[in-house]
C-alpha cells in the first residue's frame, strides 16, 4: 500500500487525475472502475479539463461504475448514472456503448448481479478502479457486516450511509433505502486500486480501514490485501493514522 498525502482536496484530486491519466495514456483502452459521491468530483474536473486541453483521448476507454440506487432510473437528478454524466460522460469523448452502471430499475437482484459481473467478466476484468470511503468504512456500497460478499449484489443499505446520503436529498427519507453494488471480489481484482479520501470525516474510517485488522466490519480493510493500492489523501483525513 502506498499513500500519497495532499495538502487539501483539490491537490488530492490531481493527484488522482494523474494516476487515472497515466492509465489511459498507456493504455487506451483501459476499463475504468469509477466512484460516485463527492469524493472523486474534484478528479473528475481534472480529467475533463486535460481532455479539453487535448492532452486525454477516451475514445477507446470502458467504465464500470460501483453502485447505482435501486428504484432510481438512469434519468434521475441523484441517480448515479446522472451523476457520472454531469461530471464526466457528458464532457469527453467516451463511447455511450462503452459506458456500464447497474441498472437500478431491474427488478430481479441476482439477474441484475449476474449480468453486471458478466460484464466486468467479458471486458477482461478492470483495470483501474477509483474508490471513495463512507464514514462507516464501506467502499462501494459494501457496507459492514459478518462477511465479504463477493459478487454484484443487492445491497440494504447501513443508517450512517443513508444519513451522510441525505446531503444530497431533500430528506433522509427521499435516499433509497437498497442499491446494487459490486462486490469485494471486483475490487480486488482490479490490477490496481486508488481511493481518494479528504476531510475529518474520514478520518477515523481511514485509521480503522489501515491501521487495524482486515474484517468485514470494515470492509476498506481488505485493500491492505490489494498488491497495487494507492491512498491519496489530504491531510485532514490522514490526521488519525
Ligand atoms: C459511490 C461509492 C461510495 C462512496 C462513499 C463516499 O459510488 O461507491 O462508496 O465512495 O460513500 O462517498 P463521498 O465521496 O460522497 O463521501
């Protein structure tokens, strides 16, 4: 594991730019894991702003999003799938046919589960996967529990993610209360793993997450595992390691 320390968000997120840049120069055509949440926003601005430079070209890159909110269609204002195209899809150059988020409409879970893996499968697996932090620890929406789940699954989600969600809502009422997420296994399998995390709320998910033991009840645990992971981090989240 290695940790690359920011001094605030906005240099966390360059920092992030720049390793998911250096994967699409090398290669073109790189699947890409990505992250929702306001975690990655800053990184995302990045990207769009070197392609617009001229400096980035995803024409030939795949995305594979983490989770989407089941009961939300893909037009949704705060589904996940809106989220990706008004921070990144709708401002460069990738393929619409190249672009993958769970469907949060289907409506048999392991049907929906078994498609989305067959997809990461038939891709050749991810290249690169971009991961935020919740305050509990979970990556995805692999939220605490007893154990790992492996596969693309169907997942209720914890009280803590509803709550940090509501931002985002008009009510913590309003926030889903399911999502597909993928699971540990597709993380894990990704050659190379970053996560970004900034502010004092992560702090004690971060020192939980790295300093403690690998188990489910913190599900992030488990990248001590990953032989290419990559923290960027400013220092606010760092401050409890
Ligand atoms: C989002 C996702 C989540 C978030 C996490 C942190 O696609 O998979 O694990 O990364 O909940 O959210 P933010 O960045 O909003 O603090």
């Amino acid at each position: 594991m290695r940790i690359i320390r920011a001094t605030n968000p906005t240099e966390a997120g360059r920092h992030t730019a720049t390793i998911i840049a250096s994967q699409v120069t090398l290669k073109p055509d790189s699947v890409l894991g990505l992250a929702t949440g306001s975690s990655p926003i800053e990184t995302y601005k990045y990207l769009v702003e070197w392609y617009k430079q001229g400096n980035l070209d995803f024409s030939q890159v795949y995305t594979v999003n983490l989770d989407e909110y089941i009961g939300l269609p893909a037009d949704h204002e705060q589904s996940y799938a809106r989220f990706m195209y008004n921070h990144l899809f709708d401002h460069i150059n990738i393929r619409p046919d190249h672009v993958y988020i769970p469907n949060g409409l289907a409506p048999e879970n392991a049907a929906e589960g078994a498609r989305y893996d067959g997809i990461i499968k038939d891709l050749g697996g991810v290249d690169l996967q971009l991961l935020g932090i919740g305050t509990n620890g979970h990556i995805g929406f692999n939220e605490p529990g007893e154990a790992f789940i492996t596969g693309t699954h169907c997942v209720d989600l914890s009280e803590a993610t509803i709550l940090a969600n509501s931002r985002f809502f008009e009510s913590a009422d309003m926030v889903p209360k399911q999502a597909y997420s993928v699971g540990v296994q597709t993380i894990m399998q990704a050659k190379r793993v970053v996560m970004v995390a900034t502010g004092k709320n992560k702090a004690s998910a971060i020192r939980d997450a790295f300093c403690g033991p690998v188990t489910p009840k913190v599900p992030a645990s488990i990248l001590q595992l990953h032989p290419d992971f990559v923290l960027v981090a400013d220092e606010e989240a760092l401050s409890l390691m």
